[in-house]
C-alpha cells in the first residue's frame, strides 16, 4: 500500500528526517513558510529545496553543513512537493492543510496517510492537527524521544509515534450530530452516524447515541412502540433525566385505550412545539388541528361511548342535526364534534367550547389558509405565536383537568434538545 506523509516543516530538520526515516513513505506533503513578508527571513522551504549545503547540523553552527531534507531521506524529486503557508495565520494554516489533504487523497485514494504535526511554528502544528483530526482514515503522530528539558528532546534519541487523539476525533466528527439534538433533529443525527467509524474504544458510547437519536427519531415520527423497544434495553445506564422519558413511553403505549389517547394528544401537542422551533409553522398549525380534532373525539368516546366516524342516531342530541355521508354514516368533523361535547358532557371541556367556540374559528382559519388545508397562504411566526398562546392559556389547561379523570395530572416534557449521556 502507498505510504504519504504530510508534515509541517520549521527550524529544525531532525525531527522531519526522523519522521521520513521511520515510516520510509513513498510520497511526502511538507507543509512550509516562504520568506517572512516582515523581515525578508527565509522560511522552512529551504530546508526543503535550498541548494547546496543549506541546513546547519546543530542550531550554534555559523554556517551550514547539511543538504537539505529530500537528499538526506533519499527522497527524489518526484516523491515530494512543498505546500507553502503562512507561519501564525491559524486560519490560513488550517484551510492550506485540509487543501494539501484533499489532493492528497484524490492523487493517492487508496493511500495510508500519516500527518505528522512535529515540526513548524505552534499555529502550523496546530493547523495540520485540525485539519487531519477531521479526516478518520488518517493517521497522526509526532516525533518525540527522550527529555532533559521543555526545550526539545535529545538528539539521536527521537522517534515517530502515533498520536492517540481518537477521543478528540470522535468528538469532533460527531459533533454535528450533536447539535441537531439541539433542533429536535433526531433523524439528520441518526443519517450522521450511520456513516460513522467510531474508535474501539468508544464503540459503546457510539452505539449508544446512534440508538438513541433512532428511538427519539421514531419517536417524534409517533412510532410510540418502536421507540420504547429500542430506549428500554439502555434503561439500566441511562441518568435519571433521560430514565424520565421511558416513563413517558411507557404511558403513551399504555394497555388502557382512554389513558393511551390522552397521553398521545399531549405528545402530539410537544410535537407541534418541535415542529415551530424549527420554523416549521405550517406544520406545527396543522397538529394543533389534530389535536383540537382528536381532543373532541377522545372526549365523545371515552366519555359518552360516541365515536365520530360513525355516530348512530340516537347518539344526536336534540336539535342538531347530522346527516349521513354516502355509506349511511354519521360521521362529523371538527367543529361539529366540539358540538358534540358541549351538549353531551358535563364538565370543564363542555364549558371550554362554549366560552371558546368564536376563538377557536378564527383560529382554525388560520389554518385553512395554509397549503397542508385549503389554501396557498405560509403560515408565519407571528400567527402560530397568537394560536400558541391560546392553546398554552386555555386549551392545554382545560384538557389537563380532563386527563386526570384517566390519571394524567401533568405535562410530559419536551424531547431532549441536547445530548449529554
């Protein structure tokens, strides 16, 4: 297998010629400084392609003595080339390394590549192991040895080793996955990591944050069942913050229909929330309709034993009338089932609708101007701020009181926005 190596070059060449000795590579990428636009200086590139003797063997020589590193390493001309940077501009560094890289592996695709990060100014170092530490199939090291001081380490002594920088790695590549979390975007992180390589050492808190992000995934997809299969087999390392959410899921997969459907209309109302926190409003108006839907038939069933989709004839109160559709069934939409609840129950929710009714058209207009209902009209943040503060103030409350005849006295939390396991 072809051998790169891709190095920062500074003042001093032994710990380059180390490097080169060492992993024997068939190409190298040094990494260089021209001259210094402040002083005229020359940079690292003469060590690399000075003429002549162009390299003092020990940092007091007057004069130089050595040629420069390709014909002390053996290399010929065609095993190497010089990328030039700037010595400070971290910036610069950083974008010259992963450029250097980048043709690297289009040049070489099936090549090992080793970044050795010895050599250099601190910000050419620290340029190329930022660059390197985002690229998995890339090994980093440096050369180091024995040590009398902070200075450097003894001549003759050095080495290349390899870096051990996989927990830096692994933070690093699965930090994107990380902040889609903070957007409820549970399926772009599972996508993430499903391509993902984690180290050895680190397979178990990888596995755990792709099966994770998969059951909230399937979660905020209302796959309820789905969800607490793939969160109970973590129960037992979980923190108690997150061991709160199998709760949740346990009640929303509840044997008992009446407390199963009153946990699944608070679920849907979070999820609404999720969907405007990602600007998402349309989306978010069109569950707070199926959420005032839903709310009336779950009242008319678990309550008065009326299901919606086919209410018989005795069930219509006195002077509504409701007609059958073209299979002879009764069935009634949102407003009318709202119609329903105020003349055949007796509680909070029927005096909701009374007080309510004028409220809940004007918002429901709202939604029927969207492209998910009626209309062509995109529903901003102002309007869903004027239907959320409704459903907050008055709405959510009153369903609250009707769920603890079930046993539901509080609202369930919100999804996780941050992964911290």
């Amino acid at each position: 297998m072809t051998q790169i190596l891709i190095c920062t070059v500074g003042g001093s060449h032994q710990p380059i010629v180390s490097a080169i000795n060492d992993l024997r590579p068939d190409y190298v990428v040094f990494i260089c400084t021209d001259k210094d636009p402040a002083t005229g200086q020359p940079g690292s590139r003469t060590q690399i392609e000075g003429k002549g003797s162009c390299i003092k063997a020990r940092v007091g020589d007057q004069t130089p003595t050595l040629p420069n590193i390709p014909t002390q390493t053996g290399l010929a001309a065609e095993q190497y080339h010089v990328v030039l940077t700037l010595s400070d501009d971290l910036d610069r560094i950083y974008l010259d390394c992963s450029l250097a890289i980048d043709d690297v592996i289009k040049r070489f695709p099936a090549a090992k590549i080793a970044a050795d990060y010895t050599g250099g100014t601190k910000s050419m170092s620290a340029g190329l192991v930022m660059a390197a530490v985002e690229r998995p199939d890339i090994d980093l090291q440096l050369v180091t040895g024995s040590r009398t001081d902070l200075v450097k380490v003894q001549d003759g002594s050095q080495f290349a080793d390899k870096a051990d920088c996989e927990r830096i790695r692994y933070r690093r590549l699965s930090e994107p996955y990380r902040r889609a979390w903070n957007r409820y975007a549970y399926s772009e992180a599972l996508a993430g990591l499903a391509d993902f390589k984690p180290p050895k050492g680190l397979r178990d808190d990888y596995t755990r944050f792709r099966e994770l992000s998969r059951a909230f995934a399937e979660w905020d997809n209302f796959n309820h069942a789905q969800a607490l299969s793939i969160l109970q087999p973590f129960a037992p390392n979980l923190p108690d913050a997150m061991k709160t959410y199998i709760g949740v899921a346990l009640r929303l997969n509840d044997q008992n229909r009446g407390k199963r459907d009153a946990a699944r209309l608070f679920d849907l109302y979070r999820n609404a929330e999720r969907r405007a926190a990602q600007g998402r409003y349309d989306d978010a108006v069109a569950r707070f309709y199926r959420l005032i839907e839903w709310s009336a038939q779950w009242l008319l069933e678990s309550q008065c034993g009326i299901i919606t989709s086919d209410i018989k004839p005795e069930q219509i109160p006195e002077g509504m009338t409701l007609r059958s559709n073209r299979d002879g069934k009764i069935q009634v939409g949102l407003f009318d089932a709202w119609q329903l609840v105020k003349h055949k129950t007796q509680g909070v929710a029927a005096r909701f609708i009374q007080e309510q009714e004028n409220t809940l058209l004007n918002h429901t207009k709202i939604r029927n101007g969207s492209i998910l209902a009626h209309g062509f009209t995109p529903i901003h943040s102002d309007q869903w701020q004027t239907i959320y503060a409704w459903l907050e103030g008055c709405f959510m409350p009153m369903l609250l009181e009707e769920s603890a005849k079930v046993g539901i006295k509080q609202m369930p939390l919100q999804l996780p926005d941050s992964y911290q396991v």
